[in-house]
C-alpha cells in the first residue's frame, strides 16, 4: 500500500498543498517550524483518526479557516481509493470514500495504515501508562479496525459509569441521601463485556510483539537486551490463569464488585483497561527509570519496528511481488518524522538499512545530511508552506 496523492485544505499551516507521492522513500527537508511534519500528522490522521502531536482537532484546522480538509489517494495492489477526512472543531467530523455520502470517520479505518516513529515516541519509554496504552490501542485498531467500535463503546461505558459514581460520592461527602446505585449492576457488565474483548486484544498484540521488539532491538543495539514485554492489570493477578474472553470478562466482574466500595468513595470507575499499564523491561531492570537515553530511544524504535514488521506480515497482500519495483505491497506506510537527527551514526545507519525496503516510506529532516545516503529518493523542499520536488 502507499499514498500516491495527499491534498490539503486549511490544514495546520497549509492553505492548500498538493503533495504526489510514489512508493519508495520521499524525504521532506526544511528547516524547523516550516511545515514538514504537518504533511505526515495529515497521513497518520487518516491513518488513526488522531495526531501525534496533540489531543483534539482544533490546533490542526488553520487559524481563521472553521475547517480542514485532508484527502489522499491510496494504491493497494491494484486498486485505488480516494478516502477524505473533513475535520470539523465542536463539530462531527465527516469522512468520504471515493467521493461517496458523508459517512462515520471511523469507516476510513484500515485503507490507510501507518507506522509513525517520532521524538514524541520517548514518552513510550519514559511516560505515563496512558501513552502506552495509546501505542496498543492504536496498533490493534490498525490489525482489526472493528476494534475501534469496541474501544467507542467502552469509552462511552466508562464515562457513564463515572458520572453516576462521581454523582453517588458527592451526594455521601454532602450528607444527603444515599443514591439508588443498582443501575450500576448493569453498568460493570458492559464495562467489563466490552473491557475483555479490549483486553484479549492488547494480550494477543504484547504476544505477538515481544520477539518482534526484541529482534528490532538487537538489530538496533547488538547485545543490548533482552526485552521484556509485560502486561500489569488493574483487575489483579489473574490474567494468567485466564484463557478466554469469558475468563477475561468473569476477571473483571470480579475486580470491579471488590473495588465497588472504594469506587464510590473516590467517585472514578478503579478497575478497567483504562487503568492497565505495559510494562517495559532492558535486561533485569525496567526500561522507565533505569534505561539511558540512547537505551530509551532504541527501545521506542524498536517497538515501532515490531508494530511495522507486524502488520507487514499479517497483510493479505505482504507477499505480493507483482510491482515492477520489486517492493512488497499491503505493507502499511512507514513515517520517520525527526528522528535521524536523535540517532547516533551507527544507530541511524542501522535504521536505514532495516526500513529501506518499505513499500513507502516518509522522512522529514531539517537538512539534507540527516537523511542516510541508504534512503535515496524523491526529496521535497518544504518552505514558506510551500512543498516543491527538489
């Protein structure tokens, strides 16, 4: 798979941009603040319905525009799609596939597909849980994009939940009368319905990385591992005796009638995938607190490539080698955005000989030397908003 056009309307900083793209490597070089990394959040946003950089719509619409547009052609083997995203700030967002209704934006889910490693990886390392519980979500929504459904679903569960505890705690902390709280019965059950199929999920992908990651790594870093991917559940310890969503399910009942008096007292829903973490490990130590910089930034890119190899292998199309250049196609598009910059020269000539042989993969540098020799290809200009083919 690889984007063959990306077109932007009040995007960030661009009015319009027309940008055509091929498969292999395309390098957008300019210096900072310039744009560059605007044209790669736009693919991942079609991508993830989200950015890397900030958590809500606003700052991506262009001051003074009351919307965005962001449409890309996408090549997969032979066939071409057209999928467009409109963004909306306070409103739905709406999105188009092949010129079509307006539909949901998450029925965009899966024509695109990207991998993006950039600076703000390093909170995979040394964050909090959430940004690691972002990395899985966002990787088994791009395995199984009806997964995006069920994380919906749990949101809007949770959310529920808390209000009628943050209504039961206030009303004990002001001496009123106690809260009728059965409906909370049904509540746990949907929380902990749609909570095992988010789990079983997150388990399935940490099983599947964790040889993946660790080759990456010593690929990256010779003899600097072992790694260590571990789940850590806020629901207990019995997530290795559970062997199926219904154990999964009863594991979270369970946690949820245990915590229940605590929950009211707090007036937050304790117990739930929203409280899990992913546990990192460098050797015997953990990566978080102990892991030196270059250490941190191997180990983030590392779990990046794992995710890359991973759905590679897993496209139905992975080991189609009808196109004339030779490439694999299905693979998801790779996005290195600032990050040779980060690397010493071993680790960056390294990482260009494991990505070269992308179907399609996006760079951005703030100059040309940044960019490995190995990665040769389209190179743009990027200056002014303007985007050239230098």
């Amino acid at each position: 798979m690889h984007v063959s056009h990306l077109s932007l309307a009040d995007f960030r900083s661009y009015a319009r941009a027309e940008v055509p793209l091929e498969p292999g490597v395309s390098a957008f070089v300019g210096p900072n603040g310039q744009g560059k990394t605007n044209l790669v959040e736009a693919v991942g946003y079609l991508a993830t319905l989200s950015s890397h950089r900030v958590s809500s719509d606003a700052p991506l619409v262009r001051m003074g525009a009351d919307r965005a547009v962001i449409r890309a052609s996408v090549v997969q083997g032979e066939r071409q799609q057209l999928v467009e995203l409109e963004l909306n700030p306070g409103k739905a967002n709406r999105a188009r596939i092949n010129r079509s209704s307006p539909g949901r934006p998450r029925d965009i889910l899966g024509i695109v597909r990207t991998v993006l490693f950039a600076p703000e990886d390093l909170a995979l390392v040394k964050g909090d849980p959430g940004e690691r519980r972002r990395f899985l979500d966002e990787l088994i929504t791009a395995r199984s994009p009806r997964m995006a459904g069920v994380r919906s679903d749990y949101e809007r569960v949770l959310k529920q939940r808390n209000t009628l505890l943050k209504s039961a705690a206030m009303a004990r902390r002001h001496g009123g009368r106690s809260m009728d709280l059965s409906t909370l019965d049904v509540w746990d059950q949907h929380l902990a319905r749609a909570g095992a199929e988010l789990l079983a999920q997150r388990l399935d992908l940490i099983a599947a990385l964790q040889p993946l990651a660790d080759k990456a790594y010593d690929q990256l870093a010779p003899g600097g591992g072992p790694l260590a991917l571990d789940y850590r559940s806020s629901a207990g310890e019995g997530l290795a005796a559970a062997n199926n969503r219904e154990d999964l399910y009863a594991l979270l009942m369970t946690a949820l009638g245990e915590a229940r008096k605590q929950e009211i007292e707090r007036g937050v829903t304790l117990v739930g995938p929203h409280r899990d973490d992913l546990l990192l490990a460098l050797g015997r130590l953990p990566a978080k607190g102990y892991a030196s910089h270059g250490e941190s930034w191997s180990y983030a890119l590392a779990l990046r490539l794992a995710s890359y190899d991973l759905l590679r292998a897993e496209s139905p199309l992975a080991h189609d080698t009808s196109s004339e250049s030779g490439r694999r196609v299905g693979e998801p598009v790779l996005v290195l955005d600032d990050v040779f910059a980060e690397l010493d020269e071993r680790r960056r000539e390294r990482l260009a000989e494991l990505v070269a042989p992308g179907e399609q993969v996006l760079v951005t540098a703030a100059v040309d030397d940044d960019v490995p020799g190995l990665l040769a290809g389209a190179r743009f200009t990027v200056a002014d908003g303007r985007v050239a083919r230098a």
